[in-house]
C-alpha cells in the first residue's frame, strides 16, 4: 500500500471515529486513533523512503530503528504515535481509569500525525 491510500485509509477511520463520543465510545475511539496512527505512520515512511510500499511497521514499538533515527521532519508524528500506542496499552489492553483528558490527546495526536503528512 502507497502512501496515498494509507492516507485514505486513514481519513476513512477517522470519520468514523468522528462519530463516536467520549466517555462512552473511549475504549473505541482509543483503538481507532491506532488504526489511524498505522496508516499515517506508514505513509510517512514511504513518503520519506524509510519503507517500501510493501513494508509496514505496526506500531511505533515495532519498528527496527529509533525515532530519533528517523527523518526530522516526521519524529514529532512518531513521539505522538508513541502516546497512541500507550493509550492504547492503558485503557485499550489494561483496565485504566477514564480520564476526560483522553479524547483531546488522542485528538491532538491525530493531528501531529495528519500535519506531519501535510507537511511532507
């Protein structure tokens, strides 16, 4: 997959997260900021030809090198990928507390990822 269609993919995920509300739907809205981190992520590494169109790093815990290793101008996208991937170890896969912060920092998040991919 290109970077391109990661980046509908992406937007698709998160219309429907668009959807959802907090507090109700957090476990949700948690685990599809992933799916739409995934996406963005991996159309930053091929954008910045880290990856080939057929390679795809899962997470950001998955990846062979450190962020710091990165290209600049993506390593904030992958630091706020990174507090994707712990909320969704928190309150997805542990019994975390709700904490009304949470929908505005996955939000915010998102949103490093989505102007990172702006930016390339």
């Amino acid at each position: 997959m290109n970077s391109a269609k990661h980046l509908a993919q992406a937007a698709i995920v998160m219309a429907g997260m668009r959807k959802l509300t907090m507090p109700g739907d957090y476990l949700a809205i948690v685990d599809g900021a992933m799916i739409a981190g995934y996406h963005l992520g991996n159309a930053l590494l091929h954008a910045h030809g880290v990856f080939a169109d057929a390679e795809h790093a899962n997470t950001p815990s998955k990846l062979a090198c450190d962020i710091d290793s990165l290209p600049a101008p993506i390593r904030p996208a992958f630091v706020a990928f990174t507090e994707l991937e712990k909320f969704r170890f928190d309150y997805v896969r542990n019994a975390s507390v709700y904490d009304e912060r949470l929908g505005a920092e996955v939000w915010r998040c998102l949103e490093v990822m989505q102007q990172a991919c702006v930016e390339k």
